[in-house]
C-alpha cells in the first residue's frame, strides 16, 4: 500500500479533573473496499524509538469505527454510535477488558479523506475510566506536505 496521505489524529482524554491531549501526524494509507473504508499507519512505540507498530481504523459506513493495532500489543476496539462494546485491550503489559460507550461518531470520509469525530467513554470492571474524543482528518499528501532530510556530517 503506497503511504500517500497525510494522517492527523488528535486525541483528548479526561479522567476525573485532570485532561490528556496527544497529537499525532504521519504519512499512511487510505483505502475503500467494499463498503468500509481503511486509515493505515504506523507509530512508533513510547519504549523503543526505533520500533513500530501499525495500526488500521476500519470505518463501516458512518457509524462504526473499529481500531485494530498489531505490533507487540495487538488491540481490536470497536466503537460504534450509541452502543457499549466490551473489548480486549493489551498494554503490552498484559491485556484487559475494557468497555467502550460512543457518545457520538461523526464522518464525512469520502473518495478523497475527510474528517472523523468521536467522543466515547471507557470503562474497566464497568467503572468510568474516562472520557475520550477522536479527531481523524485525512487528505491526500502533497509534496509540500513532506519534507525530506539528510543527515549532514
């Protein structure tokens, strides 16, 4: 799969008083087949720089986003509008159940990219954990979109 489009996920996570945010931009894939449509990239992992992982949003029609991330710690997430899924979540530690409740799951993906909204919360032992939002915006990358560079002696 070419990486031809640029990725950008901003995520937001309140739990209890305190508020998270963490923004990501990576080059990735896009693709349609059938009728869901495909966000892939690769992150590195927070314990080693050089190791990644890949993870896959799988968008069926405008109301169901299912993440799945290989790569050490392979997770399946499924979030979907106004239903509550119990998922496996590995921390690379060890996996847990968690439940995910989505509030609400916006998409205008298209041909092109677009944009995906999400807000959800997450529970473990069925005890609010926290509150969470998803923003996903994907459109095709331009040259000026990417910058290569050389390492100079």
């Amino acid at each position: 799969m070419q990486e031809n489009y640029l990725i950008s996920i901003r995520g937001r996570q309140k739990i209890d008083d305190e508020v998270g945010e963490i923004e990501l931009t990576t080059l990735g894939s896009y693709v349609k087949r059938g009728g869901s449509r495909y966000i892939v990239y690769k992150e590195y992992t927070s314990d080693d720089g050089h190791k990644t992982r890949t993870s896959v949003l799988k968008i069926d029609g405008r109301k169901c986003l299912t993440l799945i991330r290989n790569g050490g710690d392979n997770t399946r997430l499924i979030l979907e509008n106004g239903r509550r899924h119990l998922c496996q979540y590995d921390t690379g530690y060890g996996s847990m159940m968690v439940g995910i409740f989505t509030n609400r799951l916006d998409s205008d993906l298209g041909d092109t990219g677009g944009n995906l909204n999400v807000s959800y919360t997450l529970d473990i032992n069925s005890s609010l954990s926290s509150l969470n939002e998803l923003s996903i915006t994907v459109k095709e990358a331009k040259n000026s979109d990417v910058q290569n560079r050389t390492a100079s002696n």
